[in-house]
C-alpha cells in the first residue's frame, strides 16, 4: 500500500479485500479468506429491517466451486469445507506450508512445544491436501490399469481373430489401421 499525502493509494486486489469486502476484513484472518460463507437476508417485519441467515453454501477459493452442505456452521467454522477439501478439491491454492514447514511443526508438536492454533490449522490442512492428492494419484493409476488393459485385450482379441495366413492378413493390417487412429485422437 503506498501513501500520499495521508491517503492510501489501493491497488486492485487491496481495493476489494478492504473496500468491497469490509466484513471479511473485518472478522477473518488473512490465511482465514479461503472461503466465505453465503448469507441469506431475511426481513423482519419491524421497520423492514433485514439480517443475514446462513444457508450452508461456501465458496472455495482454490478450487473456485460452490459447495453446500447440511451441516450448520457454528461459530463461523464449516465442517464441511475440511470435507471438501479432503476429497473433492481439486486446486490447491491456499496450502501455504511447504513440506519442511509441515515437518517443522509435527516435530514441533511431538517434542512437547507448543504450537499455535494457526500452526495446528496450518497442519490439519496440508493433512488433508495430501489426503486428497494421494486419493486422485491412486485413481489415475487404476484408470490407467484400466486403459493398458483395455488396449491389451484388444490387441490380443484382434491377433486371435486375424491369423495372418492367407486372405485375413489383409483385415489384419486394416484393422490396426483404424485402431492406431483411434489411439491418436485419444
């Protein structure tokens, strides 16, 4: 932020974290942004005033999707957004601990020190980005299985089929033809 003449000068991205979004500002930390929870306004009918319900919808901010859940938030802390980010998120954004810091704090942690809540929250969330990065590796990994069999099964299929003696040598060649043409626009 620069300043002149005792006037902030905001660039963009300050202008909308202080400006057009002052309740954020206001109660979250700056690690705390990753989310927001949506509020629905109700009015009342005494001079039609209106406040904020929540209605357990979130915004995740690395995997820029909505995400909802029928657990009340409590406190301001969703539940559900820990869940979220274990099993369906697929950004990662906003785990802002490298490996040797998370090292740091585990042994921290396990020599008895002791560590700060942002420190612990720090943990729990690279814990579940690892969680869920595991997760997605083993899925690629059985769906490639799943191709290389596939692919195996064919091969085999057309080499059983089209013996090359004689007339079927032909077949043979055309189809392998098609299926290599098939393999490239995958």
């Amino acid at each position: 932020m620069v300043y002149t003449e005792n006037y902030p000068v905001l660039d963009e991205t300050k202008w909308k974290d202080y400006c057009q979004l002052p309740g954020i500002h206001s109660r979250l930390a700056g690690s705390m942004k990753r989310y927001i929870i949506a509020n629905k306004m109700k009015y009342l009918w005494e001079g039609d005033l209106g406040h904020a319900v929540g209605v357990n919808i979130a915004i995740c901010y690395s995997c820029n999707k909505l995400v909802y859940s029928n657990i009340e938030c409590k406190y301001g802390i969703c539940h559900f957004m820990d869940k979220h980010w274990s099993t369906n998120c697929i950004g990662n954004a906003y785990y802002d601990i490298s490996f040797r810091d998370y090292i740091e704090f585990k042994n921290k942690l396990k020599s008895g020190l002791i560590n700060s809540f942002d420190e612990k929250q720090a943990i729990r969330r690279y814990e579940l980005w690892t969680q869920n990065a595991i997760r997605r590796v083993k899925r690629a990994r059985e769906i490639g299985r799943k191709i290389r069999a596939i692919n195996i099964i064919a091969q085999k299929w057309l080499e059983y089929m089209y013996r090359p003696d004689g007339l079927c040598a032909s077949e043979l060649a055309l189809h392998y033809q098609l299926l290599w043409a098939v393999r490239e626009e995958m």
